[in-house]
C-alpha cells in the first residue's frame, strides 16, 4: 500500500479555530474555509487554491471586512463547478447571519449576491452548508431555540444565483456539521446526521426543490 507523503504546506493564521477544505471534482482545486473570528489581524476567511502540482498555489483569497458586524465565520463551500462558492458569516451581537456567493475576480473572492436571516441562537450555531449537486441551490442550517433541552435546528434552502428562500423545514432535532448532497434520476436528496432531539420517522421533513 502506497504511503501518504506531505508535498507543499502554507501556514495560516486562524486563532486556533478549525478550517474546512473542499476539492474539486477534478482534484486541481481545493476551496479553503477559515472558522475565525476575525480581528484586525485575522481576516482571512477563504482561500481558492490550484493542487493540480506538487505545490499549493494561492489563486484567490476572500477577507472579513471589519467594518460590518458580520464577523464570526462558520461554514463555506464551493459548487460543484468550482465557479461559484458560498459563505456564511454570524454576527456577535445579535440573532442573525449573512450568505453571500463569492466568485473569482483576479486574485479575490468578491461577494456577487448576499443575504441575512436571522432566528438563530447567538454565536457559534451555523452548523453546514452545501450546494446541491445541480449547484441550483445552497443548503445551510443551524440551531434557531430549545425545547427542553434540546436545541431545534432549521435548514433554509436558498436559490443559488438570487439567495431567494426555495424551501425552510424546522425540525426537533440539530443538523450536524455533516451534510452531503446527492441526486438520483433528477431527484436532490440531502443526508445530513443529527446530534440531538427528537427524530421522528412518521414526520420527516421534505424539501420541495
């Protein structure tokens, strides 16, 4: 069995926090989410990297503007194309979270569409987010309030050019940082896990794209 060799590293400065890397379909690119909480200097958020070699080549990088409220980075993801990715900032200070659809611009990320919602439970509750495997759609979720004590989590599903609402499902039960997106004959499926609550098979939710 071949053994796995370290080829290229970049460091990168991210508070401690996680990151969260996705690679293209073709393995020439990788989508790189910092989870920061950005300060002045840490800003970095999301890199778009070229792997197709034995080094990594930054191609393009998206930064927090600190100058909005929205500086808490929770989950990303590119489409399936690689020509479009997705991001998700919370706020500190309040219910509410910002989606916006970055694409590539020379060396930058920018921000082509965004969108907040609110309802959440104040800090670190977005939980995943993903495009749907026809890239017509973003899926993202997190946890909105408690029942006892268990946290209720919401999936909002959100057209992937506008960021208009297609479908939200509330449910009893937390969706996990976990969320993978399939289509079988022309049907999108998500299977996500969940963490806690109350899963009830006799009332699953369904969502209508």
């Amino acid at each position: 069995m071949p053994k796995l060799q370290l080829l290229d590293a970049i460091p990168r400065e991210t508070g401690g926090f996680g990151t969260v890397v996705q690679l293209s379909l073709d393995g020439n690119k990788a989508f790189v989410v910092y989870n920061i909480n950005a300060v002045p200097a840490i800003t970095l958020a999301a890199e778009l990297f070229d792997v197709s070699g034995d080094t990594l080549v930054s191609l393009a990088t998206y930064n927090v503007d600190l100058s909005q409220e929205y500086k808490n980075i929770c989950v990303g993801a590119a489409n399936n194309a690689f020509t479009k990715f997705a991001i998700v900032e919370a706020s500190d200070t309040n219910d509410m979270f910002k989606v916006s659809l970055l694409q590539q611009l020379g060396t930058q990320l920018v921000s082509v569409q965004s969108r907040t919602l609110g309802g959440i439970i104040q800090g670190y509750t977005m939980l995943c987010g993903n495009f749907l495997r026809n890239d017509a759609a973003f899926l993202v979720s997190a946890s909105v309030d408690t029942v006892g004590d268990n946290q209720r989590g919401r999936l909002w599903l959100l057209d992937a050019t506008t960021l208009n609402t297609v479908d939200v499902i509330t449910s009893n039960f937390v969706y996990t940082t976990s969320a993978v997106t399939m289509r079988i004959h022309n049907v999108n499926y998500v299977a996500v896990t969940t963490s806690q609550g109350i899963l009830d098979f006799n009332d699953l939710p369904k969502l209508s794209h």
